[in-house]
C-alpha cells in the first residue's frame, strides 16, 4: 500500500479534453494525478489502489457521479477519501443536499476557475493527510498499548505459574513421602509374608519326619505370630497405608485443582465469559493459599448473595486480584519482620459487591501503610516497593481495570490498605 503523502488524485470526467485540463492545473500545482473517463473505469481503479481525493464529474453516461459516490462511500477502505463533485448545471438546493447524502464534500461549477480548483483540492487534500496522520497515530498508539498490555499480562502469567509450580512442587514433596511410607509398609509385609512361608514349610517338613518336639515349637511361634497379627497389621501396615494413600488422593486433588486454576488464568486474550464470582474467589484463594498458610494470615471472603453471574475478561480479573492479593500479603510480612504484628494476626479481606451496573471490589489487608508519595506511583509500569523484583503486577492490575473503563485507587491512613476498584458489567445475570 502506497504511503498517504505520496497518493494520487483520482478525476473522473467522460470528456478528454476537460481531464487533459485538470491534469494540467493539479500537475502544476504539485499534486499526482490519475485520470478515469468512466465511472466503472474509476471503481476498476480503486479495486486496487489507494487516493487522497476523487474529482467527480456528476454527469456522466452509463454511471453519473452520484452513483460512483455511493458506490465509493460502500467500500470502507475508501469512505473517508473527500470527493468534490464537479458539475455544471442543477444548482438547486435538492441536488446540491443529495450530492452531500452521497458522500460530497463540496462543489465545483463549471467552468471551473483554476484558482479555486488548486484552493480547494490543497484543503481536502491536507485535511485528509492530517485525518490519516491521526488514525495512523491511534493505531501506533493502540497497537503499543495493546502489546503493554500482554507483557503486562505475561509477566502476570509467569507470576501466577511460578507460583502454581510452587504449589504443585510443594504437593508432590508430600506425595513422595507418602510414597516412602507405602514402601515402608511394603517392605513389612514382605517381611511377614516370608515369615509366614518359611514357617509353614518347616511345619511340613517336621510333620513328614514325625519330628513332635519341632511341631510344637513351630505351633506355639505361630500360635503366638497370630495372637500379635492384629496389632503389628495395624501399626506397620494398615494405619501407615491408609494415611499415605490419603495424602496421595488429596495430593493429585490439590495438583489436579491447582492446574485447573492455572488453565482458567493463562489465555491472553481480552474475551468476555460468564461465570461466578465466588468461584473466582475460590481460585485465588488457591493461588495465595500457601503464602497465607505459611505466615497464618486470616482469609476472609464475602460476595454479595444478589450478585449472579457476572460477564467480564475472566482470565485477567483474577492476574489483577493476585497481584493486589500478593502486595497486601508482603505489607502484612513486613510487619511480621518489624515485629509490628505477631504470627496470626494478619488478615487479608476481599469483598464484592454490585452498585448499579458495576462491580465493587474492596480488598483490604492489615499491614504496613503506604505513603503517599508510593500511592501516587503505585500502579505505574516497572514500579516496585520490594527490594527485588518488579512492580509489573500491580501495573498489570491498574492497566486491565483501566481498559475495561473502571477505576482503581488504594487508601491507606498510616497502618493497612485498602484498595477499591469499580468495573463496567456489560451484560450482567
């Protein structure tokens, strides 16, 4: 496609003579110029390529302008080009406000003074490159903030499964511990398998030879192996199996969960879905639920019983709530390490709600306060109040909610911080 500076004006006139004219005066004046004799010839023309401006004679056989105009402004590659009808004769007002209905954005009377013509072609002409100057600029613009906008959501991707790695790692430790306690207890019933095969052998073996003093030997050790059985089956086999097969089940559950959360959270894409917000809830309390394990942080959780479902990019909603999530947990350990709270007295507390047609989010922790110098900058790209790190999480928050037309802002008076968003619900239950 030709750059915008250097397309041609298209003029379009039955007669030689007049486009041999307006070829002359555009040419003179610095302007490239294509020339049609037709309509049809013309729309053959623009199948393929790009003008800045169409001259449009109005009468012309077979196809007048009007028609040529409506069959441009159809093409949405080619509406905004200007079009100034050329034309010699019905001047009233009805013609003159068709013309414009069809896509017309002035008139020239013929004969055309050569003055006007270069005057008014250098107006549209320009104020068409300056309207293609700021759509190519929209598009950089929105082009650019679309790409921040998926590093943004990747740096939140790589968070959320560095943190699933983490918690499936964590599962499969205990799975293999649970693992060595089966082989323990496979190794015992081993044990007392060969017992078992041994003694009777050697039973057999004495009641051929008729060897009483080794019979009663042998009935008394498994007399007295048997009367044992229950309690050495219990504590070397069953207990220890039953509780290492538990903890397999819950293990592959949490894996099993854990990879389901991380599925809903990894598509890209700003798609609208339908879904509960409780089951939101539910995956980042998954998400964070080790750290809150760890430092035992009380978890609270409340939705609104009127609020269904709600319809909204699920997958990015729920990177925005672990990154504010995450920050309001590292506010609540730097407490702990100043000694500012003890262990299990930090909480963490997330509330939704709706408000007409938006969505409410409270999410409110008990750790150290944020200045106000650190809340004006919080939310801005590549921002961090961590000693390692970067603040890509909570930009990536303030960017999603900001692109779906809501607002985020985060209130702290001294200790703790409460963060409030409002989102757009589009379609609602």
């Amino acid at each position: 496609m030709d750059s915008v500076e250097s397309l041609p004006i298209l003029v379009v006139d039955d007669k030689p003579q007049n486009l041999y004219s307006f070829r002359h005066v555009l040419e003179g004046g610095g302007f490239s110029v294509v020339t049609a004799e037709s309509g049809m010839e013309a729309l053959r023309y623009l199948l393929k390529r790009d003008v800045s401006l169409i001259l449009l004679d109005v009468q012309m056989p077979e196809m007048n302008g009007f028609e040529v105009a409506q069959a441009v402004q159809r093409n949405p590659r080619h509406r905004q080009v200007p079009i100034l009808f050329i034309t010699a004769s019905h001047r009233t007002d009805d013609f003159i406000n068709h013309g414009y209905d069809v896509g017309a954005y002035d008139y020239l009377a013929k004969p055309v003074d050569d003055r006007i013509l270069l005057n008014k072609v250098r107006l549209f002409h320009t104020l068409y490159l300056q309207q293609q100057a700021l759509l190519a600029e929209r598009e950089a613009r929105k082009k650019a903030e679309s790409r921040e906008h998926y590093l943004a959501f990747q740096s939140g991707v790589f968070d959320m499964s560095n943190t699933m790695m983490h918690h499936i790692g964590n599962s499969i430790q205990g799975m293999e511990a649970s693992i060595a306690l089966l082989n323990e207890s496979h190794t015992a019933l081993s044990r007392l398998h060969h017992f078992y095969q041994k003694s009777v052998a050697e039973l057999a073996e004495a009641e051929q030879q008729d060897d009483h003093p080794t019979i009663d030997r042998l009935h008394k050790m498994l007399l007295d192996a048997s009367l044992k059985m229950p309690a050495v089956l219990e504590s070397e086999l069953l207990s220890p199996m039953g509780e290492s097969l538990d903890s397999l089940q819950q293990g592959v559950r949490h894996v099993v969960k854990i990879i389901r959360v991380q599925q809903r959270g990894s598509n890209p894409r700003m798609e609208q879905h339908c879904f509960s917000v409780k089951d939101l809830l539910d995956d980042l309390a998954v998400i964070v639920g080790e750290r809150l394990q760890r430092d035992e942080i009380e978890w609270h959780q409340w939705v609104d019983p009127e609020l269904g479902e709600i319809c909204l990019p699920r997958n990015q909603l729920l990177q925005s709530l672990v990154a504010l999530t995450q920050n309001g947990i590292d506010a609540i350990e730097q407490q702990l390490l100043q000694g500012e709270l003890k262990q299990a007295e930090g909480r963490i507390a997330v509330r939704v709600s709706r408000e007409g047609e938006r969505l409410r989010i409270e999410l409110e922790d008990n750790g150290e306060g944020i200045s106000e110098a650190v809340r004006a900058r919080l939310f801005s790209f590549g921002f961090t109040t961590r000693t390692n790190g970067q603040g890509v999480g909570l930009h990536n928050a303030g960017n999603f909610i900001s692109s779906c037309q809501g607002t985020i802002e985060l209130l702290s008076e001294g200790v703790g911080a409460r963060v409030v968003a409002s989102l757009p619900l589009p379609l609602g239950e």
